[in-house]
C-alpha cells in the first residue's frame, strides 16, 4: 500500500498563504460558540468562519479615498522610505493614502504629527493618524472598530492590527 504524507512546511505555506489570501481580501476568521440543544443531535465543534470585515465608512470623501487606499496596499512589504506603490514604510503608506485622496501632509511621521488638529483617542474617526513613541517614530491610519492600518517593519506587511495591539500610543491628528 502506498502513503502520501504532507510534509509540515508544505501544510504551514499553505496555511500561511491562504491565511494572507483571506485578510488580504479583508475577510476575517472568528470562531462560532456552540449552542447546546436540548433533544437534538450532540453539537459539533465549532471551526472558523470567514465574516466579511465591516465597511470603513470615513466622516468625509477626502478621508474616505485615503482609507481605502490604504487598505488596498494590505500585503505589500514594508520598505524603508517607500512611498509605493511596491512597498511602503509608516509615512510612506499614509503620505501616499492621503495623497491619492487631493491632500498634502508633510512625508515624515514626526512632521507628520504636526499637521491637522489633535484627535482625543477616545474620539478617533476613521482617516485620522495615529503617531507612537516619544519621539514619534511611527504612524498608522486609523480605519474604526479599533483598528488602524499601518507599515510596521522590515518583514512584515501592511496589515490591519488593534490599534492596542501597539505599545507607545502618543497621539494622534486629524487631517482632514
């Protein structure tokens, strides 16, 4: 009798990219509580479901094409001092969101975070720009629901993360 047997790295690439496939497309697995039910057959565990992330809805038109543009740039590398449309570093992703959309902010993150009017964390709007470290050193876009998308570092892509998720929050600026 013959065996195929899938080596580890061929299950961990797919997994990997398929993972990148359905966040890329914005699609964003959770896990489903089992309901009991009573007399019924005995419930099955529960794998993920793929739910559609929910819209972006930005509080003006100019807000809006900087965040989807930004969103649209999930997966590409980080490259230091990129500005698109094959990588981008922090300021680069969001210098160039913010261009795409008819709006001039200054190319750096530090110059970056003097421009607009400060935003109270509490009061964040999708579009605004999130600034971390003292001195700031790093910008993200903030898309709602707690969530900002940013170019973090060498290796790893634009991603959506918890805006939480990152230590050194500073503060963060509306542009438009």
């Amino acid at each position: 009798m013959t065996t195929t047997r899938t080596s580890t790295i061929t299950r961990r690439s797919f997994r990997g990219a398929a993972l990148a496939l359905v966040t890329g497309a914005g699609i964003a697995l959770t896990p489903v509580a089992a309901s009991a039910n009573a007399g019924g057959p005995a419930p099955v565990a529960s794998a993920p479901v793929a739910l559609a992330a929910a819209p972006v809805v930005a509080p003006n038109s100019a807000a809006q094409v900087a965040v989807d543009t930004a969103l649209a740039q999930q997966g590409k590398p980080y490259v230091w001092g990129g500005t698109g449309p094959g990588g981008y570093d922090c300021s680069g992703l969001t210098y160039s969101a913010y261009q795409a959309a008819g709006v001039s902010i200054p190319r750096t993150s530090r110059a970056q975070s003097t421009a607009g009017v400060p935003v109270a964390k509490a009061d964040l709007q999708p579009g605004d720009l999130i600034f971390f470290y003292d001195p700031v050193g790093h910008v993200g876009m903030y898309i709602g629901n707690g969530q900002m998308v940013h170019s973090s570092t060498y290796g790893n892509p634009v991603a959506v993360v918890p805006v939480d998720s990152m230590w050194g929050y500073n503060t963060a600026r509306r542009v438009v």
